[in-house]
C-alpha cells in the first residue's frame, strides 16, 4: 500500500512538472518564433527604419452618413520615420479626395490638396502646424499603435509583453497587449515574415476599436526586408492601401518633443457672447455654453476626454450650482463628438441628429476596456436623443433652437444651434473664419456656401456666428467670403 501510495505521489508530481514544463515551452515557443521571425527580417540591428510610397486610404472617422465607410482619399506621397530605440515616429502625408462627400480637413473635391505631419515620441503626440509644433493628445494611442504593430515594431513590441502562442496551419499567431495602449495578434508565416497584425485599440467615439493590417509582397533591403504593400482597414472599413517604393534601414531619425508639446495642457478660454452664453476656445475645437434657468445647455464636446473634462470644469465656473443637462452634437465626426462619452459619464443627456441616434447608442454602448475612459469608469447609463428637423429648448431665460443644415456635402445629420433672441448662431465646419483681414478666396468654399444657403432659406437673422473652430465673427464676414454681402 506504502508502495502505490508513493507511487500515486510521484505520478501526481510528474503530471504537474510537465504541466509546468507545457506552459513554459508555449512561451518559449511563443519568444522562439518572434526571435526566429526578427532573424527572418534582418531586424536584430534594426534601431530606426524609413519608407515612403504612395497609394489610396480614408479618412478615418469622418463618414458623410453614420455607419457608413470612411471617405476615399488619394495618398499622393507618404512617408514614415521610425525610431524603436526611442519609441518615436514621424509621419508626412499629401493627400486629395477621392470623393465628394465626407468631412476631414482636406480640401474640397477637385480644390487641391492636404499635406500633414504627424509626430509621436513615448507619451507625446504632435502635428506640424507650418513651422510650429501642436500637441496632438488624441492622436497618442493610434499613434503608438501605429509605431509597434509595423513589421518589425510588432515583434520586438511582443517580445517585451508576455507573448502567447497558438498555431492555425502553417500559420504562427503571436498574441500580446502592451497595457493601457492596445492588443495585438501577429500573423507569421513558415518563412518567418510577419504577413497580419489584428489588433484592438482604445477611441474616444467607437471604445474598443478594431484593425487588420496586412503586408505582403516582402523584399530585401541591405538584408532587412520589408513589405511592398500594406494594407489597413480600421473600424470595419479600409483606411490604406499603400505601395512601398523605398526604404532605408537605420535611418538618422532625430525625433525631438518639442517643449511646447513636453509642457501642453489643455487651455479653455471663455468669451462673453451675451448674457449667460459663452465661447469656449482655446483650441483647435471650440464649445459654447448657454445657460438656462436652472439648467446649462453645452453646444460640443469634442476630441477626447481630456478637452471635454477642462470645458465642462469651465462651465461649472462659469455658471456655478447649475448642471450641464444637454450637450449638442453637431455632428458624429469623430474630433466633434470624442468628448460625447464624457459627458454621458457626467450625466447629460446628448443630442444628436436622429440619423446619427442608433449608431450613436451602439458606439457608447461598446467598453473601452484596454484604455477605460470617464465612461467607463462611472459606470453612467448613456441617454441619448435625436433632432429629426428641429428641436426647441426654451424656459424663461431664452430659446434655443437646434436645425438641421441641409445639402451639405459634409455630412448627413448636420446641425447648427440658433439663439433668436441673441441673433447668434453656433455652427461647426460649415464656415471656419481666416484670420482677421484675410481677403476672400477667389473661389467661394462650397461649404460656406451651403450655409449660407440654409440661412437664407430658414430666415435666421443673424448677427454673429460663433464657429466650432477659428475667432467668433459677425456674420458678414461669411458673406463677405462668399462674395455676397449680408
């Protein structure tokens, strides 16, 4: 009995080292393919790499309808720098429409085109604004997605995150999270090269947001060898497709934070429009607060949660004891309405078109699990409403009215906030005013065109306009740039 009992125990001790021993070899197995595949791509000396080519995208959350794919653009030139050592990317891009309708900062269809650049280095995100530096918060996370889920950035990125292994054919699937910035899973093939990478990442509209890119098509470049193509989609819908022309491995990089970027915070900077309504600037996307009797309206909560936290913390100022009971939407794209998630967690309710309602309560409702945002952590319940044509708010302090902007080649579901009393109207990306004395365009920009088409055609009166981006003006200066006068 003595016997078989020892012999039972020793079984038992076996079968758990061998588990042990299991679990150990699938992350061994795990770090061998992704060393076997660094190898296979000549990445072992690779500190910095740059590509450049050209091809087709879109323009990544800024669909003319709700639900709809994002807008087609001609990528005429592109080019990155990366830097692994330094965790830090550079991006420049020119870019045309390749379609009418969509929003996006690029030029009208047929007027010319966008050039952008693009920067990211650890926990800072910037833009080229001309010569000047601009912190970009919201664009961190895609950033570094961008960075660590490119053929080499993938793997040396798994290496350092607890990588797991599974097999699909001939097929290795290395799967890992870098913590608080995405999940990846990583496609190698028998030869070693990385053919997938399907991720998830963090959106401050769509929560938990997922990505397929695809390489193919490797060469060899002075023994590295990278893809000839690339193509991405993002959100369920393309956002590249790009032919690879060159590429030079351990390329100078020297990407620097700037301090105006090493020492941004976000700036609210109110503007008396009128008794108890407000401008908010001091960014790149305005807000406007109308206070009622007992009650505050908030016209926009864009970006993210860090510029929807300091506008609403200045509208508690601002209008001290009273909430924040709406918050308009102009529209669902996505720098305009990053901040909705925001203000469901401090519990207002959000009005939105009624073409964009359904697809805004299934986009709140997705978590935003690897990056928890305000929402997520209040646990609030999400009310949201639609605007069909009109809807009046109105008590003894005023009326405010919310229309719809008709014909616009921007989006569907456009809307615009019109005080009657006032004579003031909020309106974003219909018309953004140039600096003071800038002389109008020779050719009028169709989108100040429709608006003030929707003016005329709805007999506002207006006096001034308090735009979502730029200075607030009198209404003549829109006239004025489209070659009418008020």
């Amino acid at each position: 009995m003595a016997f078989e009992s020892g012999l039972r125990s020793l079984t038992i001790a076996g079968a758990a080292l061998a588990l042990l021993a299991s679990c150990a070899s699938r992350t061994d197995d795990a770090e061998s393919v992704l060393r076997e595949a660094d190898r296979a791509m000549g990445g072992g000396s690779l500190k910095t790499l740059s590509y450049s080519g050209s091809g087709t995208g879109a323009t990544f959350g800024q669909a003319y309808q709700p639900g709809m794919a994002w807008p087609r653009i001609n990528i005429t030139s592109y080019s990155r720098v990366l830097d692994y050592e330094n965790a830090a990317m550079r991006e420049d891009s020119a870019r045309t429409r390749a379609e009418p309708n969509g929003g996006g900062a690029l030029p009208l269809m047929g007027t010319g085109e966008q050039r952008v650049t693009g920067l990211v280095r650890g926990t800072s995100a910037w833009n080229m604004v001309g010569p000047a530096p601009v912190a970009a918060p919201v664009a961190l996370d895609g950033r570094i997605h961008d960075l660590w889920t490119t053929p080499h950035g993938v793997i040396k990125a798994a290496l350092k995150n607890k990588p797991s292994l599974r097999r699909e054919g001939d097929k290795r699937l290395v799967a890992f999270t870098v913590p608080g910035r995405f999940s990846a899973v990583v496609w190698i093939g028998a030869d070693g090269l990385v053919e997938r990478v399907d991720s998830v990442q963090p959106n401050p509209v769509l929560g938990d947001t997922k990505g397929v890119t695809l390489y193919s098509g490797y060469r060899d470049y002075s023994g590295v060898k990278f893809p000839s193509r690339i193509r991405q989609e993002l959100g369920g819908s393309p956002v590249m497709d790009l032919e690879i022309k060159t590429v030079a491995p351990n390329a100078p990089a020297a990407i620097e934070v700037p301090a105006l970027v090493s020492s941004f915070a976000e700036r609210v900077v109110s503007e008396k429009a009128a008794e108890g309504v407000w401008f908010l600037a001091g960014g790149s996307h305005n807000s406007a607060l109308i206070e009622m009797a007992d009650h505050l309206i908030l016209v926009e909560s864009p970006l993210y949660d860090g510029r929807a936290q300091a506008v609403m913390a200045e509208a508690r100022k601002l209008a001290p004891g009273k909430p924040i009971r709406y918050v308009v939407n102009s529209h669902h794209h996505f720098d305009h309405s990053g901040g909705l998630r925001t203000a469901a967690a401090e519990g207002a309710t959000l009005v939105v078109s009624e073409q964009a309602r359904a697809w805004f309560e299934r986009a709140l409702a997705q978590p935003n699990s690897i990056n928890p945002d305000a929402l997520a952590k209040s646990g609030a319940k999400v009310s949201v409403v639609g605007v069909s044509d009109r809807r009046t708010f109105s008590d003894s302090s005023r009326t405010v009215e919310i229309r719809l902007v008709d014909g616009s080649v921007h989006a569907q579901g456009f809307m615009m906030v019109w005080l009657p009393r006032e004579r003031i109207l909020i309106e974003a990306d219909a018309y953004t005013p140039g600096a003071p004395g800038t002389p109008p365009p020779a050719q009028p920009n169709g989108n100040n065109v429709n608006l003030v088409e929707n003016i005329d055609r709805q007999g506002l009166n207006v006096d001034r306009i308090l735009p979502l981006h730029g200075r607030m003006v009198p209404v003549g200066e829109l006239y004025t740039a489209v070659g009418r006068k008020s």
